[in-house]
C-alpha cells in the first residue's frame, strides 16, 4: 500500500496508531523538517524516537528512573523502506512507560575517597555517579552570586578549622545552590549550540556580532553618539520587527536563520539607537502594558491584577523618587524627569567586597536586581523595606550606556572561562575532602 509522507496506516498492525505515546497526543508520523544542526531530516512526533540520518535509521529509546535505556536501530536498509522501519520502530515503542527518577540527586560523601560529590547528574544521557560536587557550580557567566557563594561554601567544607556548624550551613548551601547536570553535560550542550558548520545558533550569533560591530561605527539617531557596544537597533514604529536583532536565539530557525538576520537590518526602518535612547522610545516594551485606572474591576480576577498593575506603578514611582537629583556614577549625566527608568542600580564591587574587605569585613553579595522586584507584584511598603537596604549598602546609579559598557559586558568577559577553570583547579586537588 503505497501511502504519503507522515500518514499513518492501519494495515500495519496498528502498529503506530495505538499505546505509542506521542508529544501531541495525535496517531504517530514522521515528516521532513531540519535537526538542530540545520541538516535536513525526518521529524517524529513519537516521543524518544529520532531520525539518524548517517546510517538512515530510526533510534528508539526509554527512560528508566530518569535515565535513558539501550537505544535501538531500525534502518531502512533492513526494514526496506522508511515507512516500514518507522512501523517497527514505533512497535519497540508500543506500551512502554517512561519512569523518573524515584530518588532525585543528593550531596553525600564518598567513602572511598572521602570526598564531597553528587549521586547522579540528572541529564538523562549521563551515566556517570558519584560526580565531584565542584562539577555542578553554577555557571558564573549567568548567576555571579551564586558561583560565588557555592566557592565560598565549598572551602568551608574543605577547611580543616571550621566548625561542624558552619560546615552543616555550607553543606545546605551546596545542595541548594548547585544544578542538577554535571559540568561535562553542560559544556557538551553549549558546544552543540555554539559550533558546527551547520549550527543555526552559532550562525545567527555570528551575525549578531557582525551587526555589534556595525552598529558600534555608527551614531545614536537621537542623541547622535557613538557609544559602541551599548549600540542597539529601533524598528521605527515597530515596523517589520520580528524580533530584536541581537536576540540571535530566537532567529535560529530554518525558517528564519542568519540570512533573515541581515535581510532584516537592512530594511530601511531599522536605525541604530543606543541603549539609554531606545529605553526613553514609545515603542518600547516599558509603555505597551495597560495603565492600572483603564482596568476594569467587574470580577475577583479583574480585581486582583488592578491591584497588582497599581503595586507595580507605585513601586515604580518609588524607586523613581530614590533616583531623583542625582546622576551617573560614571558620566555625571543628571536623572530627568521621566527618564528614571533609564538609570538602573547596579551592583557595585566596590562596596560589596573592596570596601568592606579594607574594614576588616566579610563581602557582601548580591540578593535581587531592584528592576526585577519593582516589577514583581510585591505591595510597596515591602518594596521600600526590601530594596532600600540593597540600594544603600550595594549599589550605585548609572546610566545605561555606563551600565552596559562599564558594568555588564567587562562581567561577562570576566567569568569567559571560570567555571571550567574552577572545576579543573579542584580535581587537580583530588576533590572537595572532608576534612
């Protein structure tokens, strides 16, 4: 029987039409699409099922207490034809129940090596057990803090002279602080999201850096200055925006990819803008929510989330007065009227830890963004109550362009490379030892 791409037949044995779990709960089928490497492919719906496209086989697996069993082949050199091995693999497939794991991962001590470490990664790929704890850090390009304070607690752990309470507090800090998959999954993720010759990602993040650079030549079209990496791009009215230029991760798609990318900022709409200028546009994100008196109060609900629109503009207003008369820490340019919401607070080093550290005191660290809780939906007097004491004992005020240029990038070219450096430095010290 002679049938298209992607149907589903019932001579089959009914092989693929029931007790075959499927990701959008319709009879199984395959169709032609591109894997994660921009490579053209076959897609299946079947969950745990994918197309090997070297050997021209369907790969089918399990996953028992949250790892991943055997896989199995089915080829099409076998079976005779890719509806055939598609057939037979969705029959491996047929009545099997995927299990999580019953017992999630724990910090505890090896007694061979009396070292600290993690019972299992939870990438269901990872076969490994008894990983060092140093492997699950947090990645300090994405969550400073929180590297930081796992370092702290891990040589807490290690420190001969620490007492079994302060050990006990590290230990729960570990376990709070660290991720579910080891250092070694991690990076095998991020290089198949940032190499490859047909890597869609990395592609598009190419382009990205290539509009970086372009736009860093180019001035402000408000305020006419170059202000180099803080360049950002405006869509004049919004018109023809996709998405933001340099959110490469949404623009790697077959659909789209980095041709769409370049096509798009050349389109005669998009005009350079630096990052204080974009956030003072009626077209930003800021302006487009509704304003709390426009909401109608007609149910419970309605209710509600009048009362949460009014607790964020209340906050707002707050942090605005906290920020009136003064100016940039780095350039001295003034906070107007208006354009509070331009001046972020930024986290200083210098207080938290360079200061404190000349008094003979221990370093301070990060607790929230105050941008993020002016934003939650927390009433204004715990607002005041929780983010004052943040601002005053952490943070400064910036611009920005300062902020951007001065504070955020310098960051994130600092931490390039740190975690795997933390993790090499302590399995050439044979692991976290309980002293």
């Amino acid at each position: 029987m002679k049938r298209t791409l992607g149907e589903v037949s019932d001579a089959d044995d009914e092989c693929s039409a029931q007790d075959v779990r499927t990701s959008d709960g319709k009879p199984p089928r395959f169709w032609e699409g591109f894997n994660q490497y921009g490579k053209p492919s076959f897609m299946s719906n079947v969950v745990h099922m994918s197309w090997h496209i070297r050997i021209a086989s369907w790969y089918t697996s399990c996953i028992v207490e949250g790892k991943q069993g055997n896989k199995k082949s089915h080829s099409v050199a076998k079976h005779g034809s890719i509806e055939a091995a598609f057939a037979a693999a969705c029959e491996t497939r047929r009545n099997i129940v995927d299990t999580a794991s019953s017992t999630p991962s724990t910090v505890l001590v090896d007694l061979k090596s009396e070292t600290l470490v993690v019972d299992k990664c939870t990438q269901n790929t990872c076969k490994r057990t008894n990983v060092p704890v140093a492997e699950f850090a947090p990645d300090p390009s994405c969550t400073l803090d929180k590297f930081e304070r796992f370092g702290a607690a891990i040589a807490i752990v290690s420190d001969a002279d620490a007492t079994h309470e302060e050990r006990d507090e590290a230990a729960l800090m570990i376990e709070t602080l660290r991720t579910l998959q080891c250092f070694h999954c991690r990076e095998i993720d991020n290089r198949s999201k940032s190499t490859g010759e047909h890597c869609l990602y990395a592609a598009c993040k190419a382009v990205a850096e290539e509009i970086r650079a372009d736009l860093a030549k180019r001035g402000c079209c408000k305020c006419g200055k170059r202000c180099g990496r803080a360049m950002q791009c405006e869509h004049m009215e919004r018109l023809g925006k996709l998405f933001s230029l340099l959110d490469y991760g949404k623009w790697a798609t077959p659909e789209l990819g980095p041709d769409a990318m370049r096509d798009n900022y050349k389109e005669a709409t998009v005009v350079p803008i630096c990052t204080f200028c974009h956030l003072l546009e009626p077209t930003h994100e800021k302006y487009r929510g509704a304003e709390s008196e426009t909401l109608l109060i007609t149910t419970y609900k309605e209710n509600h989330a009048k009362m949460q629109r009014e607790y964020k503009e209340q906050n707002a207003m707050i942090n605005a007065g906290w920020k009136a008369g003064k100016c940039c820490f780095y350039c001295d340019r003034p906070v107007k009227e208006g354009e509070e919401h331009a001046f972020p607070w930024m986290h200083s080093v210098q207080k938290m830890v360079t200061d404190r550290a000349a008094q003979g005191l221990p370093r301070l660290f990060k607790s929230f963004g105050i941008a993020v809780l002016q934003c939650s939906t927390i009433c204004p007097a715990t607002f005041t109550r929780i983010a004052k004491p943040e601002i005053e004992d952490k943070c400064k005020l910036g611009c920005a362009n300062c902020h951007m240029i001065y504070e955020t990038l310098p960051e994130l070219a600092a931490q390039a490379g740190r975690l795997k450096q933390f993790v090499e430095e302590w399995t050439e010290r044979g692991g976290v030892a309980i002293k």
